[in-house]
C-alpha cells in the first residue's frame, strides 16, 4: 500500500495478465490468484480505502474478469463517454462488459472475491459508503459483474446500508435506510457509487429503488450538485414510460427552476429518456421553450438563450439580455438543441422559427464554435422542411470558404450544400473553388473537395451542373414516390413496417440517398463518356435530353427496388457508412 510497492504489484499483474493466454500456466496463475484473494479479504478495507492499494485492487479484478488490467472504462470512466451515453449518443455497453474485448478470466474467483470483500466489510459499509478510494473499488466490481443478476441482488443492497434482518421475503430494500441513503446521494463519493448502481442494478431491483429511495424526492436531489447526477443516472436507466411519467410529474414543472440552478443536464437526460422510450416528446418540447421565453416573447429568443444558458440565466434582467458574443457556447445548451432537432417538426416549431431568424452574424458566429455548428448540423439534419433549411443556409452565403477551413466548419458546409437548392450549391462550390489551394492542404479539405466535386465544377461546370440537378431530380422523384419526413408523421406514415418507424428512420432513408447518390454519379460518367460520341452524330443529339431522362427514370427504379427489396444495406456500404460515422464522432469530444 505504498507508491513503491503499488507499482511493483501493478507491473506484477500485467505480467500475469499476458500469460493467462498460455494454457499450460493457466492453473498455476489461478492458484496464485487464489492465494491472492484470500489475502485480500483478510483485512479489505484498509486496501480499499487506500489511495495505491486502491488502484491496484481496481486492476486485480480486471485480471480475474478478463478485461485489460489497465482498462480506463473499469478504473473510472470519463464523464464525456458517460454524458454521450446518457443522451443517446453511445449505446450503453456496461451489461456487455465491452465483451469484444474479454479476454481469459477467472470469472468465479471475481465472485467469489467480491462477495468475500462485501462480507467482511459490512460492518465497516458506512466508511466506504463516503471514501472516495474505495468507492472507485466498488464501482469498479459493479460493473466487471453486470449482467450476473444473482450476485448484483445480493450484493448491491449491503453497499445501499440494508439491515439483512430487516429486508422482507422478495424485496431487497430496507425502509429503514431510505432518508439516510437519499442524503447519501449529496456525497461525491456515494453518488458516483449510486450511478453505477443504477447502471447495472436488475430491472426489479431498479424498480424497487425508484419507488422507495427516489419517488418524491428527484427535485430536491436534482437542486443538490452531487445529487443531481444521481437523477440524471436514473432518468437514463428508465426502463418503461409509467417511469417516465411519474418522473415527468415531479420535475415536468421545474425545468425553469432547474436551468436557473445550472442543473441543465438533468434537462437534457430527461428529454433524452422520453425520445428513447417515445413518450411526453412533445411536453418536453413545450415546457422546455417556455422555460427560456414567456408567452409574450418573441419565439426567435428561444435558441440563442439555450445555447448560452448560464449567461442567460445569470443575468438579472432577462428581458434586456442579447447574444452573448465572443463567448463560447454552451456544451450542455449545445446538446439539449440537438437532442431537440432529432423530434418531429411539428413538435418542434418553436425552435426552428427561432433557429432561421436568428441574425446572419450570429449564425455564423455559432457556425465557427464546435458545439454551434453541431447545433445547426442538427437542425439541417432534422424533420424540418427543407424551405425551412434554406433559409439558414442561406445566411452563411459568403462565408463558405472560411466556415471550411475550419476542422468542424467542414461538416456544416458540406449539410449546408446537401440542404442547398441547385443556385446555393453552386455558390458554395464556387467559394471552395477560390480557397481551393488553402483548404486542400488541411486535415479535413481534400475530403470536402472530393465530395463535393470541385475539380469537376473548376473544370467542367456544365457536367458539374447536369450531375447536381440530376441527383437533384432522383431525390425528387423518390421522394414524391414515397412521401418525405417533412410531410409526413413517422406515427401516421404506415408503409414502411413497425421498425422502419423508430427514431432510426432517417438513417434507413439517408443510406437510401446515398444509393441514390452513387447510382447517379455512375450514371453521368456514362453519359459524360457517351456524350462524347454523341457529338459526331447530330440525331442522336437530339435524343441526348430523353435518353438522359429514361437513365434517370432507371436510377430512381433501382433506388427503390433496393429500398424495398432489401432490409440492411450491404455489408460494404455498411463498413462505409461505418467509417463516416466514426470520422463525423472525432468531432463529439465533450
């Protein structure tokens, strides 16, 4: 438990740990382990509590899971991953125990030894209840055994301070230890324990918690600095909507209250919660807008407080204050919006009649700070009409090519263009046209380049034109087939089966645009291969403009035979669209 000896028995592990793979010294290694534990328990608190001892106890159980020894989701995950998984932006993957990268464990012996450290420190739960070394122990065991319902039932009640004796048949929580536990929650210490808890706790356990510890008491945990991530854990396990009601019942009224308090992410958790389980979306929508304006307002106030939401609160006269320039947005104001935008429009109104007034100098403002311009990524991205879109994107005209050069300015550029009728598109790629040279030499130009085809414009406008408005004309067509998220409701549109109807949906239609896209550029390097031959022959010059309709006709019948034909793109366009979604993530880094 000393610095010196914490990195000898740290290095000791690594090197079991690389050796568990041989089978031959697979026994031995598991003896040794043995004895190891039963040192352990001997005497686990001082470990626990220890700041070294703590640490290497932490990497112990990673070797006894299979889990890499220094394995930084087990030691403490960062409140980035935590915060993207709690606002839908990551799966969560505790239950898995990131099992893609198990390897050879001892799966009884971290039973056993958990269940032998929580035994012999019962009479002491107490002190690791606040200590923040073994608190980080316990977290740590928590999630190497989710999904092991048995041991988690058994062993979660004693860290929540429950009498054995006390506990009747069928239930494992005390009511004796319910206020205790609920001021607990105000500890740093505990309430990172209590997040795990209900990260991995059973559903009936779950269940049991949100009746007893937490039902009558989630706003006056969510007013507290530490207890108000406990609630935020809670929201984000929610599993069935008459949680989500009886949650929306005791804060549903208080979103001014707690924005006002800075408690903004329990906000954003719980509109999170009711887009995943697909209930009050459209209460969350109002209650947030009236939150940030009155009923006399102006609705074009709404997005600009949001995405400055500790100025805006903090200033006394909220009447009198303005866009907050030269000030970096807000994070968590920046991900309530774009949660927001993933609603139905019609949900939704508010906000885009306040997104598409603001001032053209403001958008562009937002348009260079990382979290603005993922809030209008999300916004051209949304259920909005595209009239709607255009006219934002609009508004940044002029400014294309310094929005480019910038690392996260390129996404916004390259919605703004897919947005953009035939004349906007032009006019962007005429801005990328003159920094050309600048912005090939960045990180992310010579990809925007490429998609957007500024080579071709520079060098052939006219087949740079013909291919835009053909592409322009298969979407056209699909859509006027199929119907659009514009004009009609996920909830009233019955064509597609009951899956096609989750928040997924605009994914399933955007690798069907991107079908589209790459049937129609095939399409016009025929015909621009085609053309040439066609010049020497004045009849067929004629015919040029039909045949270029019937290939169109033929894009736009292949889009839609493999939109209905098939379930899942194939697998190469889905390692494809794999890789873009990872190369669009390296921007969501909170």
């Amino acid at each position: 438990m000393d610095r010196s000896g914490s990195h000898v028995a740290e290095t000791a592990l690594k090197s079991l740990a690389r050796h568990v793979q041989d089978t031959e010294d697979y026994t031995i290694i598991e003896e040794t382990l043995k004895m190891i534990c039963k040192v352990i328990v001997v005497n686990p608190v001082d470990l626990m509590c220890n700041c070294y001892g703590s640490h290497v106890l932490r990497s112990f159980l990673c070797l006894c899971k299979g889990v890499p020894v220094d394995s930084a989701e087990f030691h403490g995950a960062k409140a980035s991953k935590i915060l993207a998984e709690r606002l839908n932006l990551k799966v969560f993957q505790s239950d898995e125990n990131n099992s893609q990268h198990l390897q050879q464990g001892f799966p009884n012996l971290l039973k056993s030894l958990v269940s032998g450290m929580v035994k012999c420190t019962r009479e002491d739960i107490k002190t690791l209840q606040v200590d923040q070394y073994s608190s980080l122990v316990l977290q740590t065991a928590l999630k190497l055994l989710a999904g092991n319902d048995q041991e988690l039932l058994q062993i979660i009640p004693v860290l929540l301070g429950c009498k054995m004796q006390n506990l009747v048949e069928g239930k494992c929580i005390d009511l004796g230890i319910v206020r205790e536990t609920v001021d607990l929650m105000n500890e740093t210490a505990f309430s990172h324990l209590m997040e795990v808890i209900l990260e991995v706790a059973p559903e009936s356990l779950y269940n049991e918690m949100f009746t007893k510890l937490f039902k009558n008491s989630l706003f006056e945990l969510s007013s507290h600095h530490c207890g108000n991530f406990v609630v935020q854990a809670l929201i984000s396990h929610a599993r069935t909507k008459d949680q989500m009601e009886l949650m929306w019942e005791e804060l549903g009224l208080k979103f001014e209250d707690l924005l006002g308090m800075g408690k903004s992410g329990v906000i954003a958790s719980l509109i999170a919660a009711c887009q995943r389980l697909q209930t009050h979306e459209y209460k969350c929508c109002q209650a947030l807008a009236a939150a940030v304006g009155s009923k006399n307002e102006s609705s074009k106030c709404i997005v600009p407080r949001i995405l400055f939401l500790d100025s805006y609160f903090s200033c006394e006269d909220k009447l009198t204050w303005n866009w907050a320039g030269g000030v970096k947005i807000q994070t968590m104001g920046s991900l309530i919006l774009q949660a927001i935008f993933k609603f139905q429009s019609e949900w939704i109104q508010p906000f885009i009649m306040s997104i598409t007034s603001m001032d053209a100098v403001h958008v562009l403002e937002a348009s260079k700070d990382a979290g603005g311009a993922r809030v209008i990524e999300a916004f051209l991205a949304s259920d909005a009409s595209t009239k709607q879109k255009r006219r934002l994107v609009v508004k940044l005209r002029g400014h294309f090519g310094e929005l480019a050069m910038h690392p996260s300015g390129s996404f916004t550029v390259e919605r703004c263009f897919n947005a953009g009728s035939l004349s906007l598109r032009e006019a962007i790629a005429s801005e990328l046209l003159a920094v050309q040279a600048e912005l090939s030499k960045t990180k992310q130009g010579p990809h925007l380049l490429r998609k957007l085809d500024i080579d071709r414009y520079a060098t052939k406008p006219d087949q740079w034109r013909s291919k835009q408005a053909s592409k322009q004309s298969a979407y056209n067509e699909f859509y006027f087939a199929f119907g659009s998220s514009e004009s009609k409701s996920p909830t009233k549109d019955k064509f597609l089966s009951n899956a096609s109807l989750q928040t997924s949906d605009p994914e399933e239609l955007k690798n069907t645009g991107k079908e589209i896209d790459s049937d129609v550029t095939s399409t016009s390097m025929l015909d621009d291969t085609s053309a040439e031959k066609k010049n020497k022959r004045k009849k067929r010059n004629k015919d040029a403009g039909s045949e270029d309709a019937v290939g169109s006709k033929k894009v736009m019948e292949n889009a839609v035979h493999n939109f209905l034909s098939q379930g899942r793109p194939d697998k190469k366009r889905r390692l494809n669209d794999r890789a873009s979604s990872n190369a669009s993530k390296q921007k969501l880094k909170f």
